[in-house]
C-alpha cells in the first residue's frame, strides 16, 4: 500500500476518489464554523459514502481497508470481555489474534482512548484498520447472535432462586446486551432471544399439574425446546407482563399486551396472550421482525403462469381479489406482497387490518380496535371517504363488512381481502353463505386465490428418497409420471435435524370467467364450481403441492399433511 500518510484527506478525496475540489473547499469552509471532521461534514452533505470515507482513511493512514469483514479468528471468548453496547458506541469490531497484536476494525483509528481502553480489557497490543460503520454494525449483530443460546443455563439458576420481586420496570436497550443477573429477567431475555434465533415465530409458555413446557413454533410446526421447573411459572409470566406492560394483578381474565426490543441491533415486535387454564396462565409470544423484508409475489412460489393471471387480476381498476385459506397459510404476507406491486406514487392505497404486521411505504394503514367500536366495518366506511384507489380489508368476518366490500368495488375501487375457507370455490358460496346477492358477488369479484404454506426442504440435507406405496395410492388421481423422483431432508446442524428450512406457498387460481359467473347466479354449490374451474385448466392444491414436490422444493409427506381436507 501506499504510504500516503502525511496527505491531507480532501486531497485524497480529489485525486483517487473523484470527489470535486468545489465540494472539499465548501466543506473546509464549513468546518471552520462548526469545528467538525472533513470526512464527517461530507458524509452528512452525502458527497461520499461511509465506505469511501474509511478507504480513504485507511490511504492517509496506511493501514488496512476492510470493504467487508472476515469471520473472526482465535478470539476464544473475547466475545464475552467486550460488552455489545461498548462496541456499538465505539463501532469497532475485533478481527483476529495473534501472538503479537489484536486487530481490530475501526471508523475512527485515531481514537487513542479507545485503542487504550482495549489494550486495558484485554492485555492485546491492538492494531487498528479500516471498515465503513455499517459494515462493522453488521459485523457486530451478526457475532453476538452467538450469545442467544443460554436459555438452558439460566434454568439451574432459576431452579435455585428464591426471589419473587419481579415489579421492576426493566427495558434493555439489546436483548444480547443487558447486564442483569436476575435470573428470571436473564431467563425470559434468553428465551426471546433464542427463539427468534431459531426462526420461531410463536412462544408458547405452558403450565400443567405437574410441570411447565415451552415450545416454539417454527415453520408452522410446535417443537418442545425446554420444561423449566413449575415454580419459576409465576415469575416468567410476571416479567412478560411487565415487559408488555399488562396487568401483573390480573389472573383471571384474559389479556393482551405487546412490546419491542432489539435482538443483536434487530427491532423485533412481540404480540402477547394471556390466557388463565386450570393450572396458571398460558402465555403466547407472537414474534415479528419489523426489519424483514416483505415478499414479492415471485418470492412467495407462485408459478409463472399464475403469477401472470394474478397481475392482470390486480391491476384491474375496479372488483374484488380474494385470498383464501385457514389460519397461518400467508394469506396476509400474500396480500402484502400485492400491495407492494402496485403503483404506490399515483394510487391511494389505504388499508383496514387486525392487526397491523408490517408497515408500507406509501399506503395509509389503520389499525381495527373494537374497544372503540373501530370494527372492520366502521374503518372501512371511513376509508371510503378519503378518496381511495385501492382498499385491502384484512378480513371479511361478517354480512356487514362483505356489503360494504362490494358496494365499493361496484363503485370503482379495487378490493383485496381474505376469507376462511378451504379452497377457492368455497369463498364464492360463503360470500352468499353470508347474505351477499349472488348477482352482485358474480359482477365484483374478479379471482379468487386459494393456499396453504408447505415446509421447504433443508438445502444443506436434501437427498432422494422413495416414499412408501401407500402414500403414492393416494395420487392415483394426480397423474404421477411413471417414475417418480421426491426427495427429503436427513436432518442436519443447520436446520437443526429436522430436514426442513423456511416455508414456500401452494396455490389455487380461481379466474371469475362467463361459466363460473353463471353457477354462482344459479346458486350452485362449491363442489359444482370447483369441477367447471378444474375443466377450464385451475390447477388445485394438492397437485400443485405434488409439483413443487416432485420439483425437489417439499416433501410428498408435507403435501399430503396441508392439503388432506381435499381427501
């Protein structure tokens, strides 16, 4: 590297990071009056990157530039000498040990009492180098998530505790970062963090006579993880109480709370109920990541040509789109990811949801509270009167909401919402099941979308296999080809032995076409519309599943598992 250290960096900037002189003379300027750093006016004016910055520190300074961090190396358990708040305040991240020196990734190399601090924490001579504050961020959150697996320790701890005053308002800025040693607060704190490490998307804390059992529920699936000694029941359902600022008092009846915290610098929305049963109150912890993304619709395993017979649907100035399916089948990430395909800048998009699980750029998002009478119905009486383009109503539960959401596709908005029905026939006769005119629900609604969620196979541990004769019996009817390949996951350290990783979606297309719009007008039943859409080409759910399966994507066991009600 180049020895560029008695270079000033606005000449760095200039000659080998195409900054112009015009924008380092106004930003000298400004330091004068302020007393900041060059680099630190100029990434504020957005005249460069964190990473140009740190590249060109690093030239100035002739030491090391990190685009991207390596995995850390013989650094034992410096992990636990380091606190993660100190780390992220100072935005470093050490890097490797050797028998001479500790390297470390730094914003601000010249910081010599951090360099000290270190050297005192951790008896290393430090050498420092560059990387940009996000990359050493990321770094950070990705390491310390190592720290999440002591839920299991904390139990010998709770085992031997005594202590029952747990009314202290504790709120840790990271999960991964708090400095408590009650064991109880360490116990829930491990258990919120290990669960979202492990993807679950649900904690349920359950007591019975003799024992207590926590299971989190991942990929849809409940897994028994821990059986935490009976007596420490009391005091974990406290400190989730107070956490989610619910009344600690109150036993009796049920009640919901939420609260947020942050898992290895992740926000995380945790939805709690708690409801009392025989032998103490049951507890569920809903877990959302309000940083993941939202799914496009090619990311949720539609297939090519549904995916083109659902654009055109949804894009349509005015009628209903229904997605369907029972509880937990994606109906609302489905519909989430509709919104995000469609033009946000020139449509008033407003949505009426219970609850609201992600927030949208660019639509308008009420949230339904039937403590003040704000129900499905009474929002959307209120969207209608805010000029919308586009309306997505999270559920029709009864006549009242499913008349307004056809009265307002027949008056020129385009309507998305979900019913609870098995397949995408049923939804049409529920919708007249519920007191919906036939002739009206035959001119609104323009497609109906059914679906499950099936189990992916863990890439890491996929391997084929042939599944026993009486499972391939019940696919007579689908048409198997004559040697049919499936395949399965052994189980490995990734998906933690289970042969599964994330879930996909199965999906059946109903087109509202002349024929189906007659068997609706003439009151026929759901099996009689099924049988003319399966004749005009909808491909039903289970051969969907059958295809994904035979694809490599699912097992044949899990197709047969989420689609048996077609049986």
């Amino acid at each position: 590297m180049r020895n560029n250290k008695w270079q000033l960096l606005g000449q760095i900037l200039t000659e080998h990071h195409s900054v112009a002189e015009t924008e380092i003379t106004a930003a000298l300027a400004e330091q004068e009056q302020s007393q900041s750093r060059l680099g630190e006016i100029l990434l504020t004016k957005k005249v460069i990157s964190e990473l140009t910055l740190a590249e060109a520190l690093s030239q100035q300074q002739n030491l090391s530039f990190y685009s991207e961090l390596p995995e850390q190396k013989n650094l034992d358990n410096l992990l636990n000498v380091v606190p993660l708040g100190y780390a992220k305040e100072k935005r470093f991240y050490p890097l490797n040990r050797t028998a001479e020196r500790l390297l470390v990734a730094m914003v601000d190399p010249l910081d010599s009492s951090l360099i000290n601090d270190l050297a005192t924490l951790t008896g290393e001579t430090i050498e420092p180098c560059l990387a940009s504050a996000t990359e050493i961020l990321k770094a950070i959150n990705k390491s310390y998530e190592g720290k999440a697996g002591e839920t299991h320790n904390v139990i010998e701890e709770i085992e031997g505790d005594r202590s029952t005053d747990l009314v202290q308002n504790f709120e840790p800025e990271d999960l991964l970062d708090t400095s408590d040693e009650a064991p109880i607060i360490r116990f829930v704190n491990s258990l919120i963090t290990q669960g979202y490490k492990e993807r679950a998307s649900d904690i349920h804390i359950e007591p019975y006579e003799n024992e207590m059992m926590i299971r989190y529920r991942v990929d849809g699936i409940l897994y028994n993880v821990l059986k935490p000694p009976l007596k420490a029941h009391a005091g974990i359902v406290s400190r989730i109480k107070i956490m989610s600022q619910m009344n600690i008092a109150e036993k009796r009846l049920p009640q919901d709370g939420r609260l947020r915290v942050r898992i290895a610098g992740q926000d995380i929305d945790v939805r709690v109920s708690s409801l009392p049963t025989a032998f103490g109150e049951r507890v569920v912890l809903r877990l959302l990541d309000k940083a993941s993304s939202i799914l496009t619709l090619e990311e949720i395993g539609l297939k090519e040509t549904q995916l083109q017979q659902v654009s055109n649907m949804i894009n349509k100035t005015h009628g209903v789109f229904l997605v369907t399916g029972p509880t937990g089948s994606g109906k609302t990430t489905t519909l989430y990811s509709i919104l995000t395909r469609l033009d946000r800048l020139e449509k008033n998009i407003i949505t009426v949801e219970d609850p609201i699980e992600y927030q949208l750029s660019g639509v308008g998002q009420l949230q339904v509270n039937s403590k003040i009478d704000l129900t499905f119905a009474n929002g959307l009486r209120s969207i209608l009167r805010q000029d919308p383009d586009i309306i997505m109503v999270g559920e029709i539960r009864d006549q009242e909401t499913a008349d307004i959401v056809i009265q307002s596709a027949l008056t020129g908005h385009m309507v998305f919402s979900t019913l609870h029905t098995n397949d995408a026939a049923g939804s049409l006769t529920r919708l007249v099941e519920m007191g919906v005119e036939p002739f009206l629900a035959a001119s609104s609604i323009v497609g109906v979308l059914a679906q499950r969620l099936v189990r992916k196979i863990c890439p890491e541990c996929r391997e084929e296999y042939h599944p026993p004769a009486e499972l391939l019996e019940e696919l007579t009817e689908e048409g198997l080809p004559d040697h049919p390949v499936f395949y399965i996951g052994r189980g490995c350290d990734r998906c933690m032995n289970i042969g599964y990783w994330g879930r996909t979606g199965i999906y059946e297309l109903l087109e509202m076409d002349d024929a189906v719009r007659d068997l609706l007008l003439k009151n026929k039943d759901a099996a009689s519309i099924r049988k003319v859409a399966k004749q005009k080409g909808m491909q039903h759910l289970r051969s969907a599943g059958l295809l994904k399966a035979l694809q490599g994507e699912t097992t044949l066991e899990e197709v047969l598992r989420v689609t048996q009600e077609e049986v």
